[in-house]
C-alpha cells in the first residue's frame, strides 16, 4: 500500500514544476524491492549513465540484514518501445560490495536490464530494473535483486 503512495506523493510534489530533461545531468531518489534503498544516476552522454546505490537486503533470519554499495555502467536504447512517451530501455555492468553483521564482507559483478519512463512534464523518472549478480566473495554464488524506482533531476 505505501509504494501506490510514494508514486503518488512525488507526482503531486511535482505537479507545477517547470518541466525538466530526465536524460541529462544528475538525479537522486530511492528503489524499493530487493534490494531497498537510495541511489543517483548520472548521466555521460545523451545514451549513457552511471548509476550507484546504497542498499539494504534482507535475507533471512540468520544472515540478517546486509549493507549493498554498487554503481554500475547503464547503456539506454531511446528506440526498442515506440510511443509518444520516452521509455528507454537500458541495460549495464557493474560491481558491488556487500556487507552484514553476521556475514562476510562479500563482491561480486553485476549486470542490470530495465526500463525507464522519462515523463516529459516533471523532472521524475520512475524506473523497473532486474539485476543478476555474480558473487565472487567468499564463495561463488548467483543472487537476483529487482525493484522499482523513482528519481528527481536537478535541473
């Protein structure tokens, strides 16, 4: 029920607010899912970005909640959905670090697919993304994270 009311919040936030571009300079704002946390993106160039998150994953009741700081390199395709909207697609590679009070610290490669809707009225973007991630530390394992965000751009 919260997350209906977040998008909405920031919508209504928003509303007034002079129009701003979405795929350029830098944006702030959370993800929910798993993992759940605050992230930027920024972008490089009119195709590319550079995104980074803080996080926080919980996996069970004996790991506990572990700690994410991973950034990623993001390529975005403007024409994969035709619409009047702008609905990137964007995919990327990465690295990130996890850390837990009852866990080793542990880094693994990380690759993200997603979509992005850049509304062309609000300075928001609101974003679904699937990251599959290769743990590297302190044993070799595979973990899937998704989760859907909104971010604001600073004009």
């Amino acid at each position: 029920m919260r997350k209906p009311v977040l998008v909405l919040i920031f919508y209504a936030a928003s509303l007034g607010m002079s129009a701003r571009a979405q795929d350029k300079g830098l944006g702030a704002g959370v993800i929910i899912g798993d993992p759940t946390g605050v992230g930027i993106k920024v972008w490089t160039s009119s195709s590319n970005a550079v995104q980074f998150a803080v996080a926080w994953q919980s996996r069970d009741q004996f790991l506990g909640t572990r700690v994410r700081f991973g950034g990623e390199y993001l390529w975005h395709s403007f024409d994969a959905i035709r619409s009047n909207e702008r609905f990137p697609v964007f995919y990327g590679i990465g690295g990130e670090l996890l850390s837990g009070r009852s866990v080793d610290p542990t880094v693994g490669i990380q690759g993200v697919l997603g979509i992005d809707w850049l509304s062309r009225e609000t300075p928001f973007d609101i974003f679904l993304q699937v990251s599959p991630v290769l743990l590297l530390t302190p044993s070799t394992n595979i973990e899937l994270g998704a989760g859907i965000g909104m971010r604001y751009f600073f004009g």
